[in-house]
C-alpha cells in the first residue's frame, strides 16, 4: 500500500512497504541535494504527490523530485543518491503509458531547464539536443530547412527527446524513418555512481584503447565486449527481425557487425542503466506535400494482413485502428458521428500518409 504522509520531518520518507531500504537517512540526503543542487529539489508531499503518475494508472509516491539546472547538476544529484543508495528515475513529458517515470526514487525531472536545442547541422541532417526538448520544438526548428526528426509518437506536441530515447520510440512516421534507436547517432549518458560517458558507434581499434585505458570506462566496454562475445551468436539467431522490435534491450547493436554503438543498445532501456544528458540524432527530409488514404476492412486483423501490401507503394506514414475508438468516445459522451463519417464504412482501418515535393505526386502515389 502506498499513501502520502504528513509533512512532518521525521516522516519525509516513501510510504511503500517495498520501497528502498531502511537504512536512507532521507534527512541527511535531502540536505545535501539541495546545498549541491542549482537548480530545484522538492521534498513535500504535495510536489512528491504530482509526479506520483505518469500517463498510466500506476501510482508510487517518490522519495523527492530533482530538476537539474544542467549536465553537471544532474550528475552532482547523482552522485549523492547513489552515496545514500537511493534509487533514482529519470522523467521528461510524464507521456508514458507504462508507469516508467514514476517510482519509489529520486526523481530526475529533465524538462524544466535541460531543454535545449544545441544545435542543428543543416548540411550534415543532424540535431544535438538536452533530454527535456519537446519533440515538436524540435521538428519545428528542423521543418525550417526542410529536415524533420522522423519518429514521432502521437504525444509528439509534449513528449521530450529523452523518453522517447527511453522508450525506443516509433510513431506513425517511423514507417519510413525507423525507430529511435536506428535515429541516434551518439549520446553523452549518466551512471548511476555519476560517471559521466559519451557513447556511440565503436570501431575495433577504439574499442580496444577505451579497455585498454582501464578506469570505470574501460571496466564497462569490456564487459559490453564479453556480452557481444559470449552471446552475440544466439542474438542474430534469435532477436525478432521485426521492424519495430522495441521490448528489452538492444544487444544486437553490440555486434561488431552493427558498429558496436553503445547509444543504440541503451536505446529502449527505460533508464534502468543510464540517464541521458545530451543526444546527437539524425534528421531525414521533411516531405512539404502530403496525401492521406484511409482504406477500410472487415475487421482489424484483416486490415493487419494487407499491411506488408501497403508498404509496397512506400507511406511514409502508416497506423491502423478499428471502430471501438468510436465506441470509447460515443461512451464518454462525445459525439463521433462527424469523425466517423469520414471514413469508409466499414469497421477497421488503414491510415496512409504519402509524401513528395508536389501535392500532385502526392496524390498519385
């Protein structure tokens, strides 16, 4: 059971029967983040309470909530949980429908001041951004040039870089861009005992020199190198060859074959391993004309079928839905009569979009 506590300081502690361990002297930790923290620590119930939830309906009331003012307050933060043993969460938009960013943990709120977009390399299609930027921010920037980032989620006017990096995020549009993962370049990341690393694509000779270099580095790309060795057989036998495989973690990414880049196996990792402080991405052109076609079916898993035909005349966008979206919004007293019309009578769809520098070469495809 889990319920918020009185303010009282003796009693400023999670309320989870298997919450962290006993011995956090919660005191003793919130006294230190805020005397090294510059941007915001909050330890009342009242701010613990709202970042108790995400978009899912789980509930679990966090030790405190951290909004760092940079990558070196994020990491300072970071060093003094892992001190104290307290486990830590990283949370951008709060768009998650799984519970990932809410936990019985410190709390690191990225969105508030990590922000930024640090720069976008026109000639070279590449974005380096803060973990807190909001999609949206970013395509609109990138849209300028006629570049765009190609996943996007529906919460794409809210959702921040650094959880969709967390989730391996896909959306309508990574038809044609794939996922997050095949969308990042290198990331700069966050340990938990607050190493702080960049990583990325890792040619053999550079492998070699980072372990041979030894230090905490070198100590984790060499257990990355016994993973890929000792099990990179049966991962190319038997990972899914699926375009959007984006449960667990990325092991095939470590394959010498792959480029051995440590960013895209961390990709999808929920920040279970590491938080990520700054992402390099790749942006794709951005097709400044579009046409939509909604082909109806029988049912969902009939419209299912006739995807891999679909994708042969290369959408750029592609998503399916059935009727009980109709139904839902009809129950919650809405009238969908409107929305509903415009689609084909029949009780499932596919949702099309075709891009190309016309609006009639759009239409054509």
């Amino acid at each position: 059971m889990i319920k918020i506590l009185e303010t009282g300081a003796s009693q400023r502690q999670p309320a989870s029967a298997n919450g962290p361990a006993e011995h956090i002297d919660y005191e003793a930790l919130y006294a230190e983040l805020r005397d090294a923290v510059r941007g915001e620590v909050h330890v009342s119930d009242a701010y613990r309470a709202m970042y108790s939830t995400d978009a899912a309906n789980y509930r679990q009331i966090p030790i405190a909530v951290v909004l760092p003012k940079d990558a070196g307050d994020a990491q300072r933060a970071m060093q003094i949980c892992h001190a104290h043993g307290a486990p830590v969460t990283p949370r951008g938009g709060g768009t998650s429908l799984t519970g990932a960013s809410c936990n019985t943990t410190v709390i690191f709120d990225y969105s508030k001041y990590m922000n930024h977009i640090l720069e976008i390399d026109y000639e070279r299609a590449i974005a380096r951004v803060e973990p807190g930027v909001v999609l949206d921010d970013l395509r609109a920037e990138a849209e300028r040039h006629g570049l765009t980032f190609g996943p996007a989620p529906s919460t794409h006017n809210r959702c921040a870089i650094g959880g969709m990096f967390g989730n391996n995020a896909c959306g309508m549009p990574a038809q044609f861009s794939g996922r997050m993962e095949e969308n990042v370049y290198d990331a700069q990341v966050l340990l938990y005992d607050g190493t702080r690393m960049r990583v990325g694509p890792t040619p053999p000779h550079r492998l070699e020199a980072i372990i041979r270099d030894g230090g905490r580095e070198g100590e984790i790309y060499a257990r990355l190198r016994d993973i890929a060795d000792r099990y990179g057989t049966l991962v190319e036998e038997r990972f899914p060859k699926i375009p959007r495989r984006v449960s667990g973690y990325n092991l095939n990414e470590l394959s010498r074959t792959q480029g051995f880049n440590v960013a895209r196996a961390l990709t999808g990792s929920e920040g279970t391993i590491v938080h990520v402080l700054e992402l390099t991405l790749r942006l794709v052109p951005h097709p400044p004309c579009t046409a939509m076609a909604i082909v109806g079916f029988e049912d969902i898993a009939t419209a299912g079928d006739h995807v891999p035909y679909c994708n042969t005349h290369m959408p750029y966008a592609l998503e399916g839905m059935d009727e009980t979206l109709f139904q839902h919004m009809q129950e919650k007293g809405q009238n969908p009569h409107r929305q509903h019309e415009l689609f084909p009578e029949w009780h499932a769809w596919l949702i099309l979009h075709f891009g190309s520098s016309t609006e009639a070469q759009a239409e054509e495809k």
